[in-house]
C-alpha cells in the first residue's frame, strides 16, 4: 500500500492538456461545526486533494475572511483534537486530506502524538505556513516516520537556490504561493504567474498547485498548463457563508 | 524544546550567553528564539540580517547613530537619585530617566536605529505596530527626521486609551490604521503589521518595537537598548562608586529591560528583576505575567514562552497598562528565565498605579503605568532589602496615560 503523502501527489498529478486539480480549502467547524464531516464530505467529493484549516488565533498569513472563520471556529469550540477525533469517527473520505495549521496549536499537542492521531485520523499530510524549512526538521522527521507529508510553499520572492531546496524537500506537493501577500486577495493573478509556476515546476519532482488569490474560472484559464492544480481558499469559505452549494461552485470553477 | 534545565546545563548556557554567543546564526538563544515566518518574508529577513551585521560594524553608521542619539534624541538621559522614594522605602533609589529621552520613552533609541537601518536598505515605506503607542510615536518621529513615510498598526482598543499619542503621530505625518480584528490589542496590531508586511517584502521594512519577532529583531532590538544600561552603569559608579544591588524594568515584550539588564549581565553581585503585568490576578485571562505562568510556544516568529490556553490558542491578557497587555515575551527573557540570570516578578495594576502616585508626589515624575511596574516591584524589594542600593529604568513618561489615569482620579483625591 502507497504511503500517505504519495496518495497525496497521485491525485495531483496532471499530464499535459489535462484539466487543473483542484484544493479545496475549508475552515474546520465553520460556518457549522455539527456540519463539519457533512461539509468536508461535498467538498472532498468535488476536489482531488482538500484542505482542512485547524483555526488558530492569531493567523499572520491569512486575509479577512480565514480571519473571520478561525475566529468563528474558536469561539464555536474547534481545537484541533476535535478536529482529530471528528476524522477519525468520520472514516474514509473521497479525497485525501490534508491539514493546513500555524504551528502553535501542532507544537502544544506534540509532534509525535500529531503523527500517531493524524495517521489513525486519516489524514495525509500539513501546510503549516509559518513554518520556513530551516525550522521545520522536528516535524519532519515525525511525520515522515508515518508516510505524512509536510507540504512546502514557495513564493515569487523565493530565490532559485532555495526553491530547489524547498522542492526537494517536499512531499505531496509543492505549493506555489501566486502573490505576494496574504489569503483571500481578489486584484487578479499577477501577468507573470505563468513564468513563476513554470519555473516551479521545473525543479519540482512533484506536482505543483497554486494558491492565493484563485476565486474566478478565468484564473483557472490563466494557470491551465502551468501547474497541476490550483488551492481555492477564501472564495470557497465566502460561498459555505452565504449559504451556497461548494460542490456546485467547484464544479463551476472548473467547468468555466 | 526545553524550558527547564538540569544545573549543568544552566551553567552551561550562562557562560556561553556572557561569551556572546547568543543569539547563534539560527537567531537561536538556547533553545528559544528562532525565525518562525511565513516564506514570504525569509528572504526580506536574510536581507535585514545582512544589512543590520553590516551597519553595525560600520563605524560611519555608528558614527551617525551616536550623533543622531546626542543631538536629537538627548541621550545620555540623566540617572536621577530618587531622594523621596529612597526616604520612604529606607533604600537608595536611583531612576534611570528614560522618559526624558525625545518623544518621552525608551522607544526611540530602537525606532531611531532601525529608521536608520531602513534608510540604509532603501526601505520606501515603513510599517510599525504599536500598543501604548509610544512605538508608533517614536517610529513616526525618527522616520520624519530620516524622511521615509510610515504608517502604524495599532489597535482599536489602544487607540482609545491611549489617544493623545494617536493625535501625535497624525502630527509627526504618520498614517495610523487602528486595528478591528483580533484582541484590538498590541497582539492584533503585530498580526496586522506582518500582513501589510507579507504584501509587500520587497518595498517595505517593518520597525519591530520591542525584543520579540523572528530573527534578527530579538538581536537587532537589544543591540540598540542596550544603550541604556551601558549609560546606567557607568553613571552609577561614576555617582556612587559602585553597581546597584538590584536593577528592575518592566517586561512586557522585554525591550527596556533587555536594554538596562543586558550590559549587568556579567557582574553577578547585581541582582535583576524583571516585573510583569498582574492585572486583575493570578488567573488566565487576567493578567498579562507571560514568565509566570505562560508555557513555550511559537508566537509572531519566535519560540518563547507564551499565555495559551490548553489547545494552543493565544489567551486574551489584561493589563491596566497597554504596553504591557500582551501574551508573548522576547526569547531572551525566556533563556535569562530559564537559567536563574534574571527573576521575575509581577505586580497588579492597583499596586502600579499606587507605585506611580507615590513617585509622582515623593519626586514630582509622572512616569508612564509601564514603568510603574517596576517601581512596584521594587518598592516590593526594598521592604525586605533595607539599605540596597536599587537602579529603576523608568522607561517612559505617563502623559500619554491620562485618559486611563484620570478614570481613578477619585482615589487619588481620597
């Protein structure tokens, strides 16, 4: 059987001409916490990989509207042993999970308890976005012993020797950072993403998705066939606020 | 990731920390410290720590830093002896008078260096946070002398409370965004300074205000406090013949008391005593006493110890004293903790502001609720120390405290 963080990169790969994968993101518990299994659910059942966001409260990296749904998530009661124990009751998923975490609320469970709750959780892998690789040994190294993946991100203001290093040093998947800035922008892709994702991807043994700021069928065009998925974050979080389908605004993401 | 350490090991880190060897080229201070940050800024913090190793080693750049603290700054500040309070606590009590620094604290030896710094890099704008907003104040002052625009983050609930020092920094030509998301507090106001920072690495320098934050900004802060103990000292034994028995400062996120204890510490007769919010009480929640009862954690780029509730969350501090209220706490001070160099202690917000009355009326000083504290703390001392000789850092003057103050100004006339 594959290890986890392979599975991860299986479901992402793309050949050319193929459609972009698709990351769905959501905050865990929010906008309903008794929803949580239900929500992430559709929305696995609509993405190749999807991200779930343990809420933390101070979220450096994130825009208004993660902002708001961590905060909601808290004060709705998520921790991210709740979190642990809802997956693994849930069972199985239509697409591996991912967890997308700051690094305080992992540092106060212990990474090897992490590793053995998110191996019987059935979790896949971590994003931990304020966690730079020179940080990053301990965690690695306890994952790994569990086949789980520690996803890298890269942004445009990374130097070629380190996104090497930071590809290299990737499992499942790499993940592009399109901006720079934090989540949930809405000023459009930069002219020169595509030049970026191709210079990803071509030190990158693994598949590359892009994130930030993809929240219009039109950004999927302009990303088609320089990267193997896009993660689509805050546009999602804001469609479950408004009480719409997720299913059908993935479909619709793609499908445009 | 240990925060308590065997006796040789205490031994051990003491000796490497007087030989200068911390923080090590991973920003490391034992096991605190570090640089915990999203990507985006890695390669802008390499820059800084390039840029600041080299400007610190450039005489020209010391050269203009020691002007600019002379001529405009006024620096040395005077160490005045505390006649009143010495009479009344039965010690000898010597104020380290940071509040007669430009712009009335401590703040602007670190927001003059960096502005500096700034400069230096080609920096085009500058993002600072504030709390007490004497940061903002001295970020807005040092970047009109050196000429870049800045704007500061502070929170909305500060803002309130601190309000004459909002209206100074619309004077000095900053911008100033007050802060809705989060605490509303100096915690919220870093979150969103680092933000505006992520959006803008290239371009943008963030001027950090106390000893906190990834590397090299626990370094880079303490280098450019450190001014104010060297002076201390030397005016001590200049005055007396001799070093203080004790040396007290507040610690909130640490930068006065790093810059009055780091110079002390090699001489171990002299005792240091840090002194933390206790707000309301001992309970979470109610005070902001980070060193007492906080555990490690990760917060705002560096390990140290932390206020977090049982699943990691940040907890919400109390402190009558804006600069103090928040969770964290410099990774130095976690280290200095940790191996015995320094103790630390707490006061209420009531034994503060007694401590702030008796000092204005015994000395006719009205220092800043901050500084209160370490007044308390050690007025505290000198009840079981008859006869010590004790060095006060008065970090900041409490004019921009009179909204606050004059809430309790019943109990002043009672």
């Amino acid at each position: 059987m594959s290890q986890p963080h392979e599975r991860i990169a299986a479901a992402l790969r793309r050949a050319p001409g193929e459609p972009l994968a698709l990351v769905p993101y959501i905050t865990a518990g929010y906008p309903s916490r008794e929803r949580f299994i239900e929500t992430l659910r559709e929305v696995a059942g609509a993405g190749d990989v999807v991200e779930v966001g343990v809420p933390f409260s101070d979220p450096m990296a994130d825009g208004v509207t993660i902002q708001r749904a961590s905060q909601a998530a808290i004060a709705a009661g998520v921790s991210l042993r709740w979190i642990l124990a809802a997956l693994a009751e849930a069972g199985p998923m239509p697409a591996p999970v991912v967890l997308m975490s700051y690094l305080n609320p992992l540092l106060n469970h212990g990474f090897e308890r992490l590793a053995d709750d998110a191996a019987r959780s059935g979790v896949a892998g971590f994003i931990v976005p304020d966690l730079p690789l020179e940080e990053s040994q301990a965690l690695r190294t306890a994952l790994e012993a569990r086949g789980l993946a520690l996803v890298q991100l890269v942004t445009p203001a990374t130097p070629p020797a380190r996104l090497a290093r930071l590809c290299e040093a990737s499992r499942g998947f790499v993940y592009a950072v399109t901006v720079t800035g934090i989540t949930g922008g809405d000023s459009g892709l930069p002219s020169t993403v595509s030049e970026y994702l191709d210079r990803v991807r071509s030190v990158s043994s693994l598949p590359v998705c892009a994130g930030f700021g993809v929240r219009r069928p039109e950004h999927l065009r302009q990303l088609s066939g320089h990267a193997d998925g896009v993660v689509v974050g805050s546009a999602l979080v804001e469609e479950l606020e408004a009480g719409r389908d997720p299913a059908a605004f993935l479909r619709g993401l793609r499908d445009g | 990731m240990l925060s308590e350490f065997s006796e040789a090991e205490r031994s051990r880190l003491l000796s490497e920390l007087l030989a200068g060897r911390f923080p090590d080229e991973h920003g490391r201070f034992g096991p605190f410290g570090g640089r915990y940050a999203p990507e985006t800024l890695i390669t802008a913090l390499e820059r800084i720590t390039e840029g600041m190793h080299a400007a610190l080693a450039d005489s020209g750049f010391k050269a203009t830093l020691d002007g600019e603290l002379a001529e405009w700054v006024g620096r040395p500040t005077p160490l005045t002896a505390a006649r009143g309070l010495s009479r009344r606590w039965g010690a000898e009590v010597w104020l380290k008078r940071e509040d007669l620094a430009h712009t009335g604290a401590h703040k602007i030896n670190n927001a003059l260096g960096q502005a500096l710094l700034a400069q230096r890099l080609g920096a085009r704008r500058v993002i600072a946070e504030t709390g007490a907003g004497q940061h903002g104040v001295a970020t807005a002052a040092a970047c009109a002398r050196v000429g870049i625009p800045c704007v500061v983050y502070m929170g909305a609930v500060d803002v309130k409370r601190q309000s004459p020092n909002v209206d100074r920094m619309y004077q000095l030509g900053a911008r100033v965004e007050a802060v809705e998301s989060g605490d509303r507090t100096l915690r919220a106001a870093i979150d969103e300074a680092f933000r505006a920072w992520v959006a803008d690495p290239e371009e943008s320098y963030y001027l950090l205000g106390s000893a906190v934050g990834p590397h090299p900004y626990p370094y880079l802060v303490r280098q450019l406090q450190s001014v104010i103990g060297r002076e201390a000292r030397e005016q001590c034994v200049a005055r007396t013949g001799g070093l203080p028995d004790a040396a007290f400062a507040c610690v909130g996120g640490g930068s006065n008391a790093i810059g009055l204890f780091h110079p002390f510490l090699a001489d171990t007769s002299v005792r240091l005593v840090g002194v933390e919010a206790g707000g309301r009480g001992a309970g979470l929640g109610d005070n902001a006493a980070t060193l007492a009862t906080g555990r490690p954690g990760v917060l705002h780029g560096s390990y140290s110890m932390l206020l977090q509730d049982p699943d990691g969350q940040v907890q919400e501090t109390h402190s009558v004293s804006a600069g103090l209220d928040y969770p964290g706490v410099g990774p130095e001070h976690a280290l200095l903790k940790a191996i015995g160099r320094v103790e630390y202690t707490s006061c209420t917000d009531d034994e503060a502001l007694d401590a702030l009355w008796e000092c204005c009326r015994a000395e006719g000083i009205l220092p800043a609720i901050e500084s209160s504290h370490a007044l308390a703390g050690a007025r505290a001392f000198a009840r079981e120390h008859t006869g010590t000789r004790l060095l006060i850092g008065l970090s900041g003057r409490g004019d921009k405290d009179m909204p606050t103050l004059s809430q309790f100004i019943d109990r002043i006339r009672s």
